[in-house]
C-alpha cells in the first residue's frame, strides 16, 4: 500500500490533571497525556503528516482527545470508542523532587486493545510507527498488538520507533527488560533515557548503553541525558548533542517533545544528529510551561529558539 503519512503512533492517551500552586490555592488545571499521544502531537506541530491508533472510553474524556486530534491534524478515524471501557487519567504533583505521577488506568480502553484490533493496511501506510514500553506494559493484550503493529511495519518497510519509557508500577523489571529488548530489537530508531536505560541494561555510561542498543541491530540510538543533552550513535559515529538551557518550569512530556521533534526533523533532513539538535531545542521550550501539550512548541518557535 502506497505510504500516506509521516508518522503513525499508538499507545494509551490519558487525561492529565496538573498541580499548579502560583495561586492562593493549589489547582488542577486539566489537560492531555499519554506518550505517543504527545509525541504525534509534537511531531504534528512541527509540520509532519501524522496519525494516531487506540481505543478510549465513549465518555467526555475520549471525546476530548478526539476534539484534540482533529484540531492538531492527527489522524485519528481508525480510534474507537468503546462503551465497555473508560479513558485513563492521572494527576501530576510538583515538589523539591520535581514532578511526581498518580495514575488511574486499570481497566481502560487502551489495556483492552488486542492484535486483532490493529486496522488492515493502517501500519503500512506510515514512513515511521512509533511505540513505546508504556504501549506494551499497559496489558498483555496491548504488548501482543504493538508486536503486530512492529511485524507489520518490518514487512512492510517502513520503519519503527521505540521508546523504552520505563514505568515499574506496570510491570515488574525482568518481564520489562525481556519485552523491551525484544522491542528495540525489532526497531530502526531506539529512544530511550538514561535512568531507564541503566535500569534495563544494567550499565552506567552512555556510551556502553548506546552500544548495547546498537548491538541490539537499531540504526540510530537518541539517549536522552537531561540537562546533559543527548547522546546520538549509529554505526561508527557517536555525538553528544549538548542541552539547550532554558528556565523550566515543569518537564512534564518533555521527553515525548523531544521524540516527536526528533522524528518529524529526522524525516525531513535525514540527520539524526542534526534532529537531536532540534528536538532538545524543541524540548527544552516544552518545559516553560505546565502541563504535557500546551507547551508543545510549533516549528516556527522552535526554528526562532535555536536562531537566537
């Protein structure tokens, strides 16, 4: 089938309630998470052709994320909504720490998804299909479906994106290592961050990390260093793409920032060190404001940011 769009992601969207204390009470201001969900959204605002797979409850939260789509221009006619199910939502918390995550999603529409759920020819028609370990830790059911969608992408030529996005609340850290490795091993562009990285690999250093997961047969390994940038490697070439500093407020999806850009500048200059650059720029404006979406910075902020 003919390739159609930029980039298709699937995963688990979730309605996200964020703490804010600038006021003489403490608030929840609503808004929207999920990490492919933020990172199609990313990758949208940057001018990339992009759609979105999952199911959501048939409430006002799944509505919402619909409404969302649309007026981002991510394709989402193959999501549905299911009556049987309701849309995960979670509560984000600030401290000295920095930010903290309370999740409700037992039982929501996106655990339920199974392979045979993925649409005919949907995964054929993108150049890239993003997941990530959150996709698969969600449900046995989901991690079955994110393997399909991975199987069809290979076949299809088309390739895929994973990030390891470690959450040990969902699964315990040997079924995560097993499924993850798996995972990267089937992918073209690994993204994965440091904290993470070592808890699965059990190494220190982002050079023994990235060459791990360049041993695990990727093309391109992004691990994300916080505040110390980005470290790119391919086959004979590594690159530490230094931070962009900037007054954060709130990192909330700054990874999922840093992902979309990633892709959408990766498609379009086919220089992955080129799109680190990018995307750190694009991640670091994402954590100037609250929340996972309202930050995300379009193309023309990000393309002044990197000018100035």
């Amino acid at each position: 089938m003919r390739q159609q769009i930029d980039i298709l992601a699937i995963g688990e969207p979730m309605v996200e309630f964020n703490e804010n204390r600038t006021g003489p009470e403490t608030v929840y201001r609503p808004g929207h998470g999920g990490d492919t969900s933020n990172a199609i959204i990313a990758a949208a605002r940057q001018g990339a052709r992009t759609a979105y797979f999952t199911h959501l409850g048939d409430d006002a939260f799944g509505q919402q994320f619909l409404d969302l789509w649309d007026k981002e221009g991510v394709a989402r006619e193959h999501v549905k909504l299911r009556s049987d199910s309701r849309t995960g939502i979670y509560f984000v918390t600030h401290g000295k720490e920095g930010h903290a995550f309370s999740y409700y999603r037992a039982g929501s529409a996106a655990s339920l998804v199974a392979p045979k759920d993925l649409p005919e020819g949907l995964v054929e028609t993108a150049r890239v299909l993003h997941v990530s370990g959150i996709s698969q830790a969600i449900s046995n059911t989901s991690c079955d479906m994110v393997f399909e969608a991975m199987g069809r992408a290979k076949r299809a030529g088309s390739m895929v994106s994973y990030d390891t996005n470690l959450r040990l609340r969902l699964w315990p850290i040997e079924r995560a290592r097993a499924v993850i490795h798996a995972a990267v091993a089937m992918s073209d562009i690994a993204l994965p961050g440091l904290d993470d990285a070592e808890q699965l690999t059990g190494l220190t250093g982002p050079e023994a990390i990235c060459d791990f997961y360049l041993g695990l047969g990727v093309k391109i390994v992004a691990l994300t260093l916080g505040k110390n940038g980005t470290m790119v490697a391919v086959k004979g070439d590594r690159r530490l793409i230094p931070a962009r500093v900037v007054n954060a407020i709130d990192a909330t999806g700054a990874g999922d920032t840093f992902d979309g850009a990633f892709l959408a500048e990766y498609l379009r200059i086919g220089d992955p060190f080129e799109a680190a650059a990018y995307a750190n720029a694009a991640a670091a404006l994402s954590t100037q404001g609250y929340g996972a979406v309202a930050p995300i910075p379009s193309r023309s902020a990000v393309e002044a940011f990197m000018k100035g």
